[in-house]
C-alpha cells in the first residue's frame, strides 16, 4: 500500500511494507500529527501503539526509510544520516520513501503532518 505524508509545502509518497506495523499503521489513516523536522528526519509520536513482531525491531535506518519506534510510539522518516544510524536502535521500518528526498532536506520547523493513504486512481 501507498501513503503520502504531507510536510508542509512537501509531499512524500511512501510505499508501506507488509509488517504488521504498516498494516496497523494504514489501518488508522487518514491521521494528523506534529513532526518536527532535524538534520535526519522528521520525527512525531503517534497518539497510539503499533503491534510489532520482536523479529522487526532492529538498529538504524536507510535514507528514505519511515520507521516506527515502539519505544515512546515514535514515528519518522529519514532523509539522511544513513552512514550514522546503526547507534539509534529500536527502529521498526514501515516502508520508504519512493521518489527523491532532496526537498525534505530545506525543512525546518515542526509541522502538523497530515499522512493518508494512497488509492488507484488517486
């Protein structure tokens, strides 16, 4: 399945994996929440908890990854630091990002993020 997160003036397309997370993830969508954007990524807590396999949780990210952290109900997409992120554990990734990541790097702020899903024809 197919979700866009909107970042203020940005739109990301991210095509979800079949985890249980990203399933329960689409299964509450449409959802709004505050992101706030820093050096890697842009980063919110869900106002809810996402089942996980214990098999999902790992360390780090891939640019363009959006990750669940089960830890506190984070949610965030990376846009960078790829290299570094092996020390930031607890990641669940629920998809990634399916186009350049370029415009997400000149955002500053928190922004209330609206995330939807994505159907055929839209």
């Amino acid at each position: 399945m197919r979700v866009e997160l909107r970042i203020g003036e940005v739109t990301v397309p991210v095509e979800l994996n079949g985890s249980a997370a990203a399933r329960a993830l689409a299964d509450r969508l449409p959802q709004e929440l505050s992101m706030s954007v820093s050096s890697v990524g842009c980063c919110g807590q869900l106002p809810f908890s996402l089942p996980h396999d214990a098999t999902d949780v790992h360390p780090g990210w891939s640019d363009g990854d959006l990750n669940y952290k089960p830890e506190g109900d984070w949610l965030a997409l990376f846009f960078d630091d790829e290299r570094n992120s092996a020390r930031y554990g607890g990641q669940v990734t629920l998809g990634h990002a399916v186009g350049p990541l370029d415009a997400l790097r000149g955002l500053e702020r928190t922004y209330e993020v609206k995330i939807e899903a994505l159907y055929e024809g839209s």
